[in-house]
C-alpha cells in the first residue's frame, strides 16, 4: 500500500517554483530517450546532457523526449527551460503527490496522471506519476521509474502500425493517454478476481484475515477512485477543444478515451458498492456462527443441568431417603434421565435449533 | 451472475479503431437478416455474405439490417465500411464492456444499450448489449446473440400493425429503443415477486441463505442500476432532438420513452432501498433470535445451579449435620427445592423472559 | 401496502399509443360527471354516454368532465379524440404506474398525480392515480375509483363559495392540485401519529413487532417520497408560467401549493431520518436487553459454581478428611458459603453489574 | 419536543385565502404595539383597535407595527386590508407550519422565519414563527407569542443607539433579522454544551439513557436543520437586492447575517456529524462491556467445571476407589485443584483476558 | 481539541459593526509590526501606538502590517479607521469563530482563513483564526496568538530570496496564503501518521482506547474538513481575478494555491473514509473476539458439562446400584469419561471450533 501522505513539509515556506523532489526515488538515475519522426522520417536515441535535446526542439518532426526518474533537480531545470516551462509546472512534476490535473499555458498544455501496477510480490497496488506536457511538436513526458509503460507506442511508432506516424504530437500525447486509461482496465480486471475469490471465501470460510483483505480492498478502491475522478475532468477538459494544440481530428478519439474513464470510474464505484456489501455480509455471517456457538452450550447445558440436579439428589445424605431403598430406583433414575434427554432434544428439533 | 469485468487487458496498446471482440461468445454464428420497408413494400430477407447489405443502403425505404453475433471481427469490417462508421464505432460494437450512450457522428447516430433476460435454471440476470446506428435511411442493429428480443417489431412491421411502416427510420429506431426499455420492465416484476417472496420469508423463517439471496439481489441491482442510468442520458440526449436525422414527430414517442427510462430508475432505486432495509431486518432478527437463545440458557441456569448447590450441601459427609437425620429433611428439601423454581419462574414471567 | 410493480408485461411490444389499462380495477363501473359553468350559470349532470359530453366542449363557460374508473378502454377513446388528445396521452392515463409529470401539448397541459388514503382496516396507505388535462374553457379529470375526493370543489363551485365562480379553468385545475397537495397533510398526519407512537414503544416496550412497524413505516415513506418528489418539478413547471393556459393571476396561488409540496417534501424527509434513527434505537435497545441477561447468568454463574465446588469437596469419599470429623466443620462451611456470597455480592454492586 | 406535524387536516377543501390559524394558541391575548422613527422623531405605543394602525400607513417616519399572538383571525384580516396584504399571505402567517421562506410582491416583501427558545423546565427547544412585511417605510412583524425577543432593538431604537434611526425601513428589517439568526447562535452554544457533556458520560458512564439523550439531540438537529436550511436562500434572496425595497447600503449588512446563517448550517452539520459519532460509540462501548461479561463467565465456567468434576469423582460410591483410601488422597486432591487453579489463571492472563 | 462554539451569546442584540473579541484570549498583548520594502529598499519595525502605522500609508512601497493578538479593542479600532475598512470587517476579524471566507470591498480584499497547529502536550490540533486585508500597496494580517507561522515570509523579504521584494501587495498576499495551505500538509502528515499508526494497532491489539483514538480523530477531521472546505470557494474566488487589486501574473500562483487546497479537501476525504473504514474493523474485531471467548465457554461446557453428570450418578446412594460392586467400575469409569473426553475434542476439531 502506498504511504497515504508524503513528506510534504519540508516544502513549506520556500518560494514557489523552488525545485525539490517530493516523494520516494524510484528510479536508479535519471534517463532521457528522444523519438523523433514523421511520416517519412524516424530517430531514436538515449541522451545523456540535457542540452541534445535542445537540437530537436524547432525540427517540424513530432518530438517526444521521455524521461525516466524525476528525483534530479539539475537534470530538470535546463530541460524546462529549454521548453519554455513554468517554474510551478517544473515543481509539480517534481512533486509525486499531485492529483491528475490538466493546465493550459497558452503555448503548451500540462497534464499530470496517475498509472498503477501490481506490484507481485506484496500483491500491493503501486501508484506512479507521469506528467506530460504537449507543446506545439514536441511531447515530454515524465516517468518516476524506468518501466515498459510506453513501450507499445514506442513500437507503434518504430513500425509505422497504426496511424500513429502520419498525426501531429497531439495524437501521440492522446496515445499515451490511450495507454494509461487502457492500464486502468488491467488493475480493475486484478482487483475484480480478487472480488471474486472474496465472494466465494466468504461464503465457504470466513476467517478474520477475509475481513482485513476487505479493508485492505477498501483501501486500495479508496486510493484508485482518488486518482482516476480527476482525470475525467482532465480529459473531457481535453476533449473539448479549446485548446489550437489540439486538433480537431484528435478530438474524436479523445471522447473515446473520455468512454474508457467513465467505465474505469463506473468499475470502480460498483466495486465499492460491492466490497461494502462483503463487510455486511461478513459481519452477519460472524454473528450466525455466535449463534450457532450459542445454541450448543444452550442445548448442551438445558439437557444436562437438571440432570445433574437429578443425580445430585440422590447423592444426599439424609437418613430417610425412602426412594434410595426401592429395588428399582435406581433403573427408575436411568429412566427418568433418558426420558428428561429425549424430551428435550425433541422440543429442540421443534424449535429447529437442532 | 455476469462477470464483474471482463478481459480487457489484451487490448491494452493496441492502436485505436483495431478490432478485437471483448465478452464471451454467445452465438454459434454470425446471422445477418435485412428487413426493407415503405409503406407500400416490404422485403425481409437472411443473407449470408455482407456485400448483399450494400445493394439497400441507397435505396430510398427504410431499411434495417439485423446482426445477431457479434464475435466474427470479418463480418463487422466491410458492414461498417460501406456505411461509412467510424473505426472506434466498430471497436466499440466488438467491446460488449461498454456502458450505454449516445454518440452524435453528424451522419449518424450511434447508440449503445444495455437488456437484460432472466436466464431460467440458474436464475441469474444475463447482460446483452445492444447496438444502434441510425443513419439516412437505415438502422443497424448488434445483438450479442440470436434472439427474439426484437421479434415484435418485426411483427409489427410486417403486418403494417400502427404506424410504424407510414414513418422513417428514426421511428424504428425508437420502436426498437421503446422495447429495450420496455424489457426492463419485465425484469423489474420478476425481482419485484423475489423482493416479495424474500420479505415474507425474512418474517417467517429467516435462514442464513436468506441473506446470501439479499446479496444476490443487491449485487443485481448495483448490475442493472450501472446499465439503466446512462440510458436516461442516451434518451434525453436523442429527445432533445439536436440531431437532424430525428424528425419532430418521433419527439413526443421519444419523450415517452425517456418518462418509462424515468420510471424504471425510480424503481430501482426504491428496490435498492427496500434491499438494504431487508438487510437491517434480517440482521436485527438474528439478533432476535440470539436473545431468545441467551433467555432460555439464563433461565437454566437460573433455576438449576443454585438447587445442584443445595442438592450437593446434603451430598456432603460431614459427621455432625444435623439436617441428614431429621425425619421430615427430604420432605422438607423437596419443599424449597420447588419453592425456589416457582419463585424464579414467577420472577422470569414478570420480566417478560418467559 | 400497495403492490411495487404492476404488471407492466403484457404491453412489452405492443405499438406505441395501444390503449391497455395496466393495474387493478377499483371502481365498479366508470362514471362520468359535468360540471359546466361561469360566474352567472351553473350545470351539473351525470351523463351515460360519452358523446354528450361533446355538447359542452366548445361552450365560453367553464367545463369540468370528470371521470371516476378507467379499466374501460371503450370510454376513454371517443372522450380523447373529441377533445383532440395525443394517443399517448391516453395510454398514460390508463397505465396506473406513472410516475407524477406535467407535460405540455401547446393546447393542452398533462399532468399526473398521485393522491394516497389510509385503508381504514389494513392500515395500510392506498395510492391512486389522478389524471387532469388542462385545455382552454376545460378541465377534464380520471380518477381510478368513485370517491369524495374533489367533493369540496365541487361544494366549492355549487355554492359559488371563494372566488372559483370567477376564475377560469387554470383556476379549476390550481384547485384540483391543491386538494391533492393537501391531502398529503392529511396522509402525514397519520404517519406522524404513528411515529409518535413508535417512538414511545421504543423506549417503553420494544418488540419484534416493533421492528416489523418500523420497516413497514420506512415502505410506506419510500413510497410516498416516490410519489411527491416529482411533484415539485411539476408544480413549478405549471408556477413559471410558460403555458399560455395559465393567467398571471393563478401563478401566484400555484407557488403557495408549490410551497406546500415542498412542506410535504420535507415533512417526508423529516419523517425518513426520524425512522431511521428509530431502527438504531430499537437495535441498541435490544443489545442492552442482551447485555442484562448476559450479566444476570454470569452473576448466578460466578456465585453459584464456586460454592458447588466446595460442596463438592465435602462430598468426596476419602477415608482422611479431617474437616468432616470437626465439631463445627458443618456451621464454618455454611459459613465460607455465606461470605463467598456476600463478598461477590458486594463486588458486583461495585462494578455496577447489579 | 414540538409536535411533528400540526393539525392541518381541517384546513383541506377549503378555498385558498381562508384564514385559519393553524397551531398552538401560545399567547393569551393579541397585543399590538406601533413603534413609528426617523431621525428626529420617535413614538411608541400599544393600540387596542386595529384601525389606529392606519394612521401611521402614509407617514414619511419608519413605522413597525408588531403583533404578537396571531390567533386572531379578526385581528389580522383588516390589518392585512389596510397594508394592502395578498390574503395568501394572511393564511401564511396564520398558519406556523410554515417552513422560512421569501415572496417578493413587488411593493412589500413578505419573510417567514423560525426562531427557537430553550425551554427551562422540560429542557426541550421550542420554536416560533416569526413573519415580518416589509413595504416601503413600513415593517410588520408577527410572532407568535409575547415576549422580548425583539426588545434589544426597540431599545436601540429608543435610544437612537448604532445608526438605526438614521437608516429606513429595509435596516430595521435586517436589524430584525440579525436577532433572529443571532439567537440561533444561542440555541447552538446549548446544544454545543450538551454535545460535551455527553461525549464525556460516553466515555466514563454509558447507561441507556445515555443512548435516549443522543437519540433526542438527534431529533432537535433534524429539527433545526430543517428550520435553517431555507433560511440561506431566503437571506441570500434578499442580499442579492433585486428588490427595490432594498437599499444598497444595507445589502453589506445582509451579507453579514447571511454569513451567519452559513455559519449556523455549518454547525449544525457538524454536531449532526458529532452525535451520529456518539451513537457508534455508545453501540461499541455496550459491545465491549457485554464482551467483559462474556470474559468473566468464561473464567469462572473453564476454573470451576473442571474442579467441579474432579470433587464428583471423588465422591462417587465405587466400591473399589483406591485413591479414596490413601492416606494423602485428600491433600493430593487439594494440591490438583490448586494447580489446575494457578495453570488456567497464568493462561488467561496470557491471553489478556485477565 | 478546540471547543466546539465560543460564546457568541454575549454579541446578541448589539448593533452590528460593535467591536466585541470572541474567543479565548491567546496573547499576552498586542504586537504590531511593519515590513515596508519595494526592490530596492527594505525596513522593517515593531511599532508601539497604532499612530505610526499611518505614515506608512500612502507611501509608493509595499507596507506588511502584521498584528499579533486581536483581543484589544482599542487598537483595532483606529487601525481599521486610517485604512477605511468597515465596521463589519473589524468586527469579523475580532470574531474568530468566522468560517474561512473572501468578500471584495472594491478597494481592498478581505479574507480570513484558519490556521492549524499540533499541541505537542496534548497532542490536539490547534486551531487558529488568520485574518488578510489587501489594498493597494498594502496588506494587513491579523493572528491570534504571537507565532512564527510568517516567519519564511519574513526572511524572504529581508533576504530579497525568490522574486517577492519585485511583486506588488497582491504576490505578498499570496506568499501568505500559501503558506497557510503548506501549513495544513504538515497537520495532515501527523494526521496521516496516526492513521498508519492506528491501522496496525487495529489487527495487533485493538483496545477501547483504539476506539476512543478513532473517535477522537474522526472529531479532528471534521474540524479540519469544516476549515478547509471554504478555503476551496476563497482562493477560487482569487483566482478567478475579478479583483483589480490583484494582478494577471499573480493568477497563476493563485492556481497553484488552489491545487494544493483541493489537494488537501482530498485528503482529508480519504481520511475521513479510512477512518470510517478503521470503526468497521475495530467492531468486527471486538465481535471476533467475542466469538473466540464463547468458543471456549462452549467448549469446556460441553465436554465438563455431561462428564458430571456421569459422575454425579455414581456418586448416588441407591441401595442397589450394580456398577458400584463391580470390580473394574472406576476403572471403567475412567475409560468412559476420557473416551468421551478425546470424542467431543475430534468433534470440536472438526467444527474448526479448536
């Protein structure tokens, strides 16, 4: 589980635009890849001084530089201002703990969002940031770790599949957006089974680990639904249209990703509904076996107490106990104990409590 | 129970508009029929290989082509190409995943649905998603599998029953949207009767499957509360009459359908309502009937354990007990014996616990 | 308590504008008053057939045509076209499950209604559908059964009583909804005085029937809240005053019934808190009473077993007990006995158990 | 508690504009006093007639009629003649069912308002209705009952203290206003005190009264709230100055108030927040102290059977018990006991039961 | 924690715009200091009569004027008097039970705001109300309690660090306000601290202070969502730079305050749902526990309970009772009770019960 709030604090009372790293450092170091093309054209390289970057910025190719790892502020500062970047834009980025938000600067747009990936060992949902800004040919885009998120557009964009090389950038920055949202559909299918196999656990064997899985699903629905109920605003913010760096053949595919988000969000609150109604049923199925615990020692102590009673009578000392000297009292005692046993166990079966 | 969710993750990084059919197959094969009307003609006929579709797509009748079996992505290609529909419009018939809606493409209307039929020996509610385009002329319809879902309307068509062969395409496609809707309905009256039936046997014998039945219609319920919201959207958006390809006159049909879509989501609602309230009282009855189960043990225990105390007093073996050789002791013993359990039965009346 | 669905079923399919009456019948057979007047005349006739009523249509004064049972197709039909009803408009009268809603044709308004009455034997609250078509010089309304309901307008009208002789039809029908308005007050009372009583079982005397009457009250609100809410959108769609049917001068007698739903609407909210906070009590009540017997068996647990134990002892058989050879071995253990008592007495009189 | 809902019932069928007092005669006598300012001049007096209220109508002063105890109909109906009052607006006043509301009748305003006293000896709120007119120069206020709720302004009034007299009839409309929701503030400083008092008997002493006192703080916030809430669009409605009667100088006041009232809801949110808290709490805490029992109990039933059954061993007649004849039989027993004693008291307290 | 309404009563009935301090007094005396500064010059002084202020006024520089302490009357009266603000205002910031809120006087802002701290003794968040006025080239703010929250400010001016000595009073304003959101990321770190803290001790060792920690920090949320919520509404109302006063180049920080305050309202929501989430697992862990202790009454009832009997029988004194001549009686005996013994044991493994 991700830790709920990160240290923050040391931020407060700098000037703003100050660059500092918020959040865990994720990645070993900091590595920039350029991808450079058009229709005809296409270039890749990893980078290793942000200044190569600068040669692509005014080329009429579609430039996209990722970079993996933002914990170096030197590496940033150049870069943003290279591209013109706000101060504040460079600090969110910096920052890990920002909500998906979409800002327009006029000449570029900055979008922050949240990807998550189940992390296999601890069965945990781990949340990363990317940000992405879309200039007019040039998409950058931010990553806290080096990973394959990207990979399929980067391979749609080397074997020209698609219509991906013949768009301007702002269909490379609604790919990635494409694939981020699509992500969002691979961790609900992991949490669904996981509903699933709850489901059934409950039914067959509730145990209190079952109740701390709830709560910890609970959780995990907390946290996604606090980073995907932004990005609707975000990406309908997109769609829209107001903004000239996006063109109007983009805005077609934007509403479908705008779709995809809405059923994330949709999953994701019947999910919610369906693991608060695991808690009911949880909590009802622990107060069934109560009952039923219950009703042994009820039954239990009903057939046996006055018997004991019985037997302790006749245990008495007293010297004129006339029943004690009868030949048969003591086959009469069985008797009545037998008789007092099926009794009982007939007036439970009536009450069904047998 | 539908899936919760199902896979969609092989579809993840592929480019926009590619085909891939998300959902089970519920079909064996793939039946195309077309249906061409004007209030003089009628033609109704099943074909077999997609091109004979494009000989009525100018033509100046209405016609309605049928797909029953969506699975077949060889199929939808050159269907949705000579219509001229989008390659998301496609990919978006193949996703059964897909929450209903109203897409407006200027030359069409695109409209996604959502019915529901009681499958009878397992007693669960099956999802099938539906497809609309209305277009000049035309309507297109998907069903996920080979039904008589829409067998009315053919009827109707056929026999020129009302006005559905003096009016244009946008009044078929109401007629088959009033029918979706209309099958709500009869959903709705069959959790109706299960709502009923469970309510009575929550007051007479409520069992722990009792409750499991209650989860199963809330989770039923959460199903078809996600399907039927969107549709008010989809209708008020058709009835506000925006698109140019809905005459006037089909308006008023469509203001109808949207007060049933209205009515259909007020029942929902009062059912979820009525769920949870059923949950609180088989929750409360349990508790019942526990508090009946610790009376009886109480009043065992009450009655019998001070006499055993007593019983065994006279059990002892001191040498000097006075009691032991009275001649009325046992007379006497049993005397207080019963005094003592009439005293208590008394006391327990008054409390109310007997 | 009224059935939740009626049976909707048998109309899936039909063309739209079928006339098929949908719910119970109530009223034995249908019956048709006129009421026809201006400041000066007055006329009240039953009529047998429908096409007198005709007579009245176009005359300057104001006409009411009220209609009591509307199982019977035959009448309805001639009634709507002599007055140039849309057949749709026809359906929904005869389709007892509407919820309310105001619709306006241009000539004429629709609205539907619900009234409710306490059922005096069952207890239970009984809906009815109230139909009004407000047209120029008309009012026509359908009632499902023959009551009293619109009796004090009519009394209102015969005697010339208020200003109802002088007003026109907007009038007429302003006071039809102000009738139905009040009515609830009428409902709610009753409601109100059951909760009062609830309330002081709760804290008296709580029982399972108790519960029972709490979720039969919660149905009822449901119910009800299903009824009037849509009310309120209504009413201020007459109030705004965008048909040309209704003057200035009754705009400002519909924002006091408007007033009043919204009275009724937050009476009923009111009313839903108060009984879901009755449910709390009832459940926490009945886990104090829990509470008291669980510590009534544990007090004559702990006094009782320890003492049984000791007795015990002095029963055993050994052939060395000094004890049972003592002089005063049999008044000390009565003795112990009697302080162990005392002593645990004491102690749960400190820990407020007793 | 005031009753939830009032008599109403005898009001339905009658025509709108009737005067009937609807609610609790609360003052014994109608008692009118004529408070007529400007600047320079000040008058006070109680009028007997109604018809000396006419004097003061056309006066260039500031006139504020005040009446309180409005179960008069006599009274009320030529006053309202002489103001010019719409006879709506008569019934409204009449009747103290009202919820606060706002009606602009273009040449006066008419506000209805609720305010609340404690009551000493049955510590129960107590609401009132307060209506107040205003009209170009003039103030009407009613209340409900006599008392001094407004005697801080008549002093300022008097005294010519703060700029009331050199301000119009709009300011002493607000003056009046602030009073009203000023002494809301008062009301909530006592909830606020029971609110503490109770969160610490929560936590030292929970007794089901407890849960009776949650349960009624409970009710007085649905009540208040339901008082209050209107009460913003009502202020809000008179800051936004669309009436004329308004000048702007007192539209800077009006914000205040409103800001006020914001600040009440605010509260009132919270506290019902808070004490839905306690009843979690209280529910909890009688979980936990049932769960204490249920600990003893289970201590005294696993020490003391065991024992029980190794004395009735021992006391058992089998001719053939070699222990019964050794010599330390008897201590031995006693050595068993004891350490079967100590091993179970060690193992609880190594669970934490003890 | 902080009381949860001051005492407003004693404010009742005064003319609106008197001076009365509400609150509790936390300065020992009042502090004026002034910041003057433009990019070239910087003074800064603490000032003792409020005279010395007025130098300040019309000078071309930016001028800080920071108040610590607002219990004295006499000193906010003439300060607000030379910089024209209104009465209400004074009253407002000497009131300071104000929710958070903006009103625009054309010719300054005024905002007040809540700050929070962490008491380190009593570990309860401390509340402290903040009030800015912004005008042309000046600012002034009002604190409750003399503190250091403006200390980074301070030293930002004195240092010229970052571009605030180049900005107008609106930057300043800014600064502050930033601050004050930064300020509430360092509260919701410890908030965030005890959530973790609290979670583990839930599944490792939940006790009924857990639940009084729980309680108490649901209370601290509530507190904080009713301060922060506003705030949201304020900086909006900034933002959207309908103000003169602030200038277009401070938009842009203003946006960034506004993210990180939405940010906040976030997290606080997610607290505030893991909160509740902790009160379900701490009730079903009590009730787990509860199970567990009847498990073990259950148990040593069952298997102790009939083996009792068995040997209460045997201890009977019937002169003819075969079993007790036997020679192998007790032995048997023994053999019953352990057999019946190591029986239930199986059986109880079996259940899952041990």
């Amino acid at each position: 589980m991700p830790r709920l709030i990160k240290k923050r604090s040391r931020k407060a009372g700098l000037p703003p635009g100050t660059l500092v790293h918020i959040g865990e450092q994720k990645a070993e170091e900091v590595r920039i890849t350029v991808i450079d093309y058009d229709e005809a054209r296409f270039q890749e390289k990893e980078i290793k001084t942000v200044e190569e970057c600068f040669l692509f910025k005014d080329k009429p190719t579609v430039t996209w530089i990722n970079v993996d790892g933002i914990h170096e502020v030197e590496v940033l500062g150049p870069l943003g201002e290279c591209f013109g970047l706000h101060p504040l834009v460079l600090e969110d980025i910096l920052n890990t703990e920002q909500r998906p938000k979409l800002e327009d600067f006029g000449d570029y747009l900055f979008v922050v969002l949240k990807t998550f990936s189940y992390n296999d060992p601890s069965d945990e949902v781990e949340p990363e940031q990317i940000s992405l800004i879309l200039g007019p040919g040039f998409v950058l885009s931010f990553q806290e770790r080096e990973g394959d998120v990207f990979n399929p557009i980067r391979e749609r964009v080397r074997n020209g599949k698609g219509r991906i090389r013949r768009m301007g950038a702002d269909y490379l920055a609604y790919a990635l957006l494409d694939l981020v949202v699509d992500n969002y559909f691979i961790v609900l299918e992991q949490v669904g089974e996981k509903v699933e196999f709850l489901e059934e656990e409950l039914v067959t064997n509730p145990t209190p680990e079952t109740l701390q899985t709830i709560h910890n699903l609970k959780r995990e629905m907390i946290f996604l639904r606090k980073s995907v109920w932004p990005l609707r605003e975000v990406i309908g913010g997109l769609e829209r249209g107001e903004s000239s760096l996006i063109e109007e053949s983009t805005g077609i595919y934007l509403r479908d990703v705008y779709d995809h988000t809405i059923q994330v969000i949709d999953t994701i609150e019947t999910f919610r509904d369906m693991i608060s109604g695991m808690l009911d049923i949880y909590l009802s199925s622990v107060s069934n076996r109560m009952n039923e615990v219950m009703k042994v020692l009820t039954i239990i102590a009903t057939i046996f107490i006055p018997l004991t009673l019985v037997a302790g009578i006749y245990g008495m000392n007293f010297q004129y106990m006339p029943e004690l000297e009868w030949r048969w009292g003591y086959p009469m005692f069985w008797l009545v104990v037998l008789a007092i046993g099926v009794l009982m166990v007939v007036y439970f079966r009536r009450k069904k409590w047998l």
